[in-house]
C-alpha cells in the first residue's frame, strides 16, 4: 500500500511538473468548468470568439464608455479568471441581461478566446511563442 501511494505521488509530481512545461507557450484548449469538457481550440471558434467579444462584450467595454463599464480586452486577466468569470457569471452585466443576445456555446467560445489569449498566456522568453 505505501510503496503504491509513493509511485502514485510520484507520478502526480511528474504530471505537474509536465503542465508547467506545457503553460509557458500559448494554450491549446481548456478545461470548461461549466461543462466540464475539454475544448480543444480551432482557428474558426477562437476566430468567432473573438468577433464576438467585440460585437458585443466591446460595444460596452470601450475606453471612454457612457455606461460605466471598465475597458476590457483579452489580457485584463488571467486565464484562470476568465473562467471564473463565464462559470460563475459575477459581473453586473452578466446578471442584468446584457448577455442575453448570447447563448451558451457562443459564451464558451468568447471564453476560449479570452482564455487563450488571456493575461498571462504569452510568455515572450518561450521559443513556442515567438513569431
Ligand atoms: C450593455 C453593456 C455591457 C455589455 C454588453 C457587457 N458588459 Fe460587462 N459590464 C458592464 C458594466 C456596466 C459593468 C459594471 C462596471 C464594471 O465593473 O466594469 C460590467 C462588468 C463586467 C466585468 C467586471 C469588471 C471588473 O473590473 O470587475 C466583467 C469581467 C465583464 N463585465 C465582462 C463582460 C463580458 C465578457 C461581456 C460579453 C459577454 C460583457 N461584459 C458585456 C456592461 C456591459
């Protein structure tokens, strides 16, 4: 039983140690927390996801708005919580149905857009990422 957990903790340790390896470059795909699915990006659903996001999340969000709402783009945070953001749908205008022109996969491909082109997805010092 010991020698097991040791191997299994061992393993865990090396997994880790392989995502850190794998989060320097820009992600590839997300775990969807709401569904709890991964979604492997592809060039045409980052590509609406990203039209998306300024057809309608921009058209609030802009420097210099009359709404109040902050400016936002895809590195203002993280993506851990830009997730946090589509899971649990805290933000006023989530709640107040400045959302509702939106349906689910197309909220989740928003999301992968941000997600994958988030605050802390670009690092300039990896070769994957140059270019
Ligand atoms: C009709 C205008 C409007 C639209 C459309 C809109 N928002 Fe907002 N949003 C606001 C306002 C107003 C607030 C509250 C002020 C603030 O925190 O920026 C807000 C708050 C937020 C916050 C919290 C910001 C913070 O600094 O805490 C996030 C995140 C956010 N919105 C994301 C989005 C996303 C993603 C979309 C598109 C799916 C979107 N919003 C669409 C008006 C809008």
């Amino acid at each position: 039983m010991r020698g097991r957990t040791i191997l299994m903790t061992g393993g865990l340790l090396l997994a880790l140690v392989g995502m850190v390896a794998v989060v320097q470059a820009r992600p590839t795909k997300r775990l969807d927390p709401t569904t709890n699915t991964c979604r492997v990006f592809t060039l045409g659903g980052i590509e609406e996801g990203q039209h998306l996001f300024r057809s309608v999340c921009k058209s609030c969000h802009f420097r210099g708005n009359k709404v109040g709402a902050h400016f936002l783009y895809s590195e203002s945070l993280i993506s851990k919580a830009w997730n946090r953001v589509f899971a649990e749908r805290y933000p006023a205008c989530a709640k107040n149905g400045s959302w509702a022109s939106l349906n689910d996969e197309q909220l989740r491909r928003i999301n992968d857009f941000l997600y994958m082109n988030s605050g802390d997805s670009y690092d300039p010092n990896n070769a994957m990422d140059c270019g």
